[in-house]
C-alpha cells in the first residue's frame, strides 16, 4: 500500500525530463549555446555555489550531452556535431527528441541555403507537426549579423511549413535570447504531452 502511494506520488509530482537535440551546422554556435543556457539557468538556481568552468570550445566530433533544469521541466539537451560527415549520426537522435532547436550563423548569409537544405531534410524526416521546432539565429552581438527582415525573407517559406516553429534571434557570447527561446520550447513540450 506504502510503495503504491508513494508510486502514485512520484508520478505526479516529479518534474517532466524532456529530450532536446541541438542541430545545426558547423560552426553556427551550438556548443556555446549549450554552455552559456547551463551557465545562466545554474545562476538562476543556485547562487551560492561554485559556477562551472566554460568549455574549451573545439569543433564537436560526436555529442556533447547536458542535463539543465527549468521551472517546470527538466531537459538533456544533446548537442551533436554539425560537421557535414559527421551530420549523418543526427538521425539516430530522432527517435528519442521531445523537442529540436536548430543554430544558424546569423552573420553567415552564404550558408543560409546549406541550413535551409539542412532544415528542410530534417522536416520531411521527422513529424515537425508533433515536435516543437526553435530555430536560434546566433550571434547577434556581431555586427556582421543579417538585419531580421532579410532573415525572415529567407527563412520564410520554412515558418510556414511547420506549426510549432519559433524563430529566435540570440547570442551565445552574450546570453541574449536563450532563456525565451528554451523557455519557448518547454512550454511547447509539456503541452504536447497532455
Ligand atoms: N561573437 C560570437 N561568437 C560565437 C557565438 N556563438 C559561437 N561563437 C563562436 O563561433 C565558433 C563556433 O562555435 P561552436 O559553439 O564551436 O559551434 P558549433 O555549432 O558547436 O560547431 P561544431 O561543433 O563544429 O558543429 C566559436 O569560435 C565560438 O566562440 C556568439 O553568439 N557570438
Ligand atoms: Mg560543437
């Protein structure tokens, strides 16, 4: 009786643990993404304690794997690297995403067609209709970063291709954005639960 009430109250008041994977192309930020959203969310935490060092940040060959806890859910957030040979290994994520945030370099006008192409594979193999989609537009704290109306003209056509999609302007080195942007997606997340 004992273990089946404590079952019981296990289930409904244990937080959600969401899977989230991070894709994107080389070099777009999706590592300093991952440090700086466990950096800001750890302060929002925990005060007192030490903070953790920031990665050395080198290209990722495999995946970097971080557990980071919101309000309202807990999310393994799942960087995979975005090398073209190493983008084949995505697919074997799939299966397991609650949710997908993709990073394009918002100051790199001359690949936005390989992340369209990117974008638009990973649309027709798995059902964007179910699973929150947040694209992050990083660095913005550049000044090479394409003005937002350009981005939208390019971008365009994939906003309307998926229901739950967010498109998100940021930046890794500052913070700016990743709060809204995951916050954005968690929100999203546990509504497609119910
Ligand atoms: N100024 C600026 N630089 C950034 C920002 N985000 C990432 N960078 C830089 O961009 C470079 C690539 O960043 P990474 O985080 O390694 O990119 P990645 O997407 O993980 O790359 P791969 O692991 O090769 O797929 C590094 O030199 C970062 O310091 C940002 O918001 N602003
Ligand atoms: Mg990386």
């Amino acid at each position: 009786m004992f273990t089946l009430f404590t079952g019981l109250w296990q289930k409904f008041t244990k937080k959600a643990e969401h899977t989230v994977l991070i894709l994107g192309l080389d070099g777009s930020g999706k590592t300093s993404i991952l440090n700086q959203l466990e950096q800001l969310l750890f302060e929002s935490h925990s005060r007192s304690a030490e903070k953790p060092k920031p990665a050395l940040i080198i290209p990722t060959i495999g995946q970097n794997s971080k557990l980071v806890k919101t309000k309202h859910a807990d999310v393994r957030l799942l960087d995979l690297g975005g090398g073209a040979t190493i983008r084949n290994i995505w697919k074997d994520y799939y299966n397991e995403a609650n949710g997908i945030i993709f990073v394009v370099d918002g100051t790199n006008v001359e690949r936005f067609p390989e992340a369209i192409a990117e974008i638009t594979m990973l649309m027709h193999t798995i059902s964007t209709n179910n699973i929150p989609f947040l694209v992050f537009f990083n660095k913005h704290d550049q000044l090479a970063f394409i003005p937002s109306s350009e981005l939208r003209n390019h971008f365009e056509e994939i906003r309307s291709t998926a229901p739950k999609i967010r498109f998100q302007i940021c930046s890794a080195k500052t913070g700016e954005g990743l709060i809204d942007g995951l916050s954005w997606l968690v929100f999203m997340m546990e509504e497609s639960k119910t």
